[in-house]
C-alpha cells in the first residue's frame, strides 16, 4: 500500500541551499513543507519556485518552525470531510535540514524501515566514515556524544546521533505532544520515543559540508545554547515517571 509522506523543512536564510535540498527529494512525498523561519534574504521565494509549500514563522527556532509545519499538516484533521481528511493525512513526516549537508535522496532509505517493518521511529545516523570533513564541528560532535551516552545510562537507548534526517508514523508523531521551540527538538522527540517505548531504528546516512554558516555550531552562543538545552531535557525526563 503506499504511504502518504509529508517533508517539514525548518529554513533560515538558506536561499542558496534550499533549492537543491528540494530538487533532491524523492518524488514518492505527496508534499514539501517549507518554513521560512524569519528568514531575511529569498529562501521563501527560490522554495516557492521549486514547488514547495512555503509557510511564514516570525518566531525564531527550529521548534517553532517544525510546530508551524505540524500545524499545517493537522488541518487535514478538522477542516475536511472524512474520505478528503483520510487521502490527505499523512502516513508519514519527515523532518530534514534545509541547509543541503544531508543527501535527500536517502530520503527512501530513512522511510523504509517504516514501510517494510513497521518501525515508528527513524533517525538518520550521521557517522564518521561516511561524513565529509569539517561536515560536524567539535561541539556537535560533543554535544551529540555526550546526549547519546547519557541516554544509554538513563533509557538504555542505542541512540548514536541526534540527527536532524529523520521520520516518524505521524499518529506517533502526534502522540509526542511536541512542545521545544528551539535547540531541543531532536533530542525532545527521541527521548519521548523512548519513554513511550515506541520503536525505532538508526539508519547510517552521509553528511557533507552545510551551503552557509550553521546557525547552532557556527556560533559559540548558539553551541552553548544549544547544548544546555539538550542536557535540560535529558535531565528532565531522567527524573520523570
């Protein structure tokens, strides 16, 4: 049977990546949602022209974009009729930078253990054998390791990464109840998998150097941030029953 998949792409001032990122998706999505975070150059404009849907979130924050994307999927659930409601409700989300450091074609790859196993959950793994040099900057990697490692100690988890390539059932998805509007996202929704026991598998993914200064690690106060955020909710969640 095939599946409905929707793509939500968080975008900041990415006119020059953004384009590629969308000509590089899989024809089998029914739908490319593009989030302009705020952005100040032209990425709404290039998206738009490369025939993505293109929606407007003023806040700053990748949580905010990913929630503004979600947002537009859920009125499906209410502003149609049931068989109308039914055709367009997505089976499955993807969730994948726009800044063109992951290869969108592994799209097919990321969603086939959902398809073909049944799996809830999937993270694209970015490793190091098959990264491009200088793709992951020292606090990435660090901050990746240390969330990893402490969710192993806290969940017993087989989490590797906290990649942002990834996919989940969109009942899952909802289920989540979502809420980091920033840095925490990723690490937001693995941690709830893992507390609701959801399945999930990691899929290795290659990963090259970003089109444009990173908004997270090519920054110190973005790095920072970025990290306290992810320790709070593993903390958080470490001491929630």
């Amino acid at each position: 049977m095939k599946q409905n998949i929707k793509v939500i792409i968080p975008a900041y001032n990415e006119e020059e990546a953004i384009g590629k990122v969308i000509a590089e998706i899989p024809n089998i999505v029914s739908e490319i949602i593009v989030v302009n975070n705020n952005s100040s150059d032209n990425t709404a404009e290039v998206a738009k022209s490369a025939g993505a849907t293109v929606l407007f979130e003023p806040n700053a924050g990748y949580g905010y974009a990913c929630l503004k994307g979600m947002e537009h999927i859920s009125r499906f659930d209410t502003s149609t009729g049931s068989a109308q409601r039914s055709a367009q409700r997505p089976d499955i989300v993807v969730f994948l930078d726009g800044d063109y450091s992951d290869y969108p074609t592994e799209l097919s790859r990321i969603v086939a253990p959902i398809i073909e196993d049944n799996i809830d959950f999937v993270v694209g793994a970015r490793v190091k054998e098959l990264s491009e040099k200088g793709s992951m900057s020292f606090p990435q990697r660090f901050g990746n390791g240390l969330a990893t490692k402490l969710m192993k100690l806290f969940f017993n988890s087989t989490f590797t990464d906290l990649g942002p390539f990834r996919a989940i059932k969109y009942e899952k998805l909802l289920a989540l109840e979502m809420e980091d509007k920033t840095y925490g996202w990723t690490v937001e929704m693995q941690l709830k998998v893992l507390k609701k026991k959801f399945t999930y598998v990691e899929i290795p993914v290659k990963y090259k150097n970003r089109i444009g200064v990173s908004k997270v690690s090519g920054t110190v106060k973005g790095a920072i941030f970025a990290g306290v955020k992810i320790l709070t909710w593993i903390f958080k969640y470490s001491f929630k029953k």
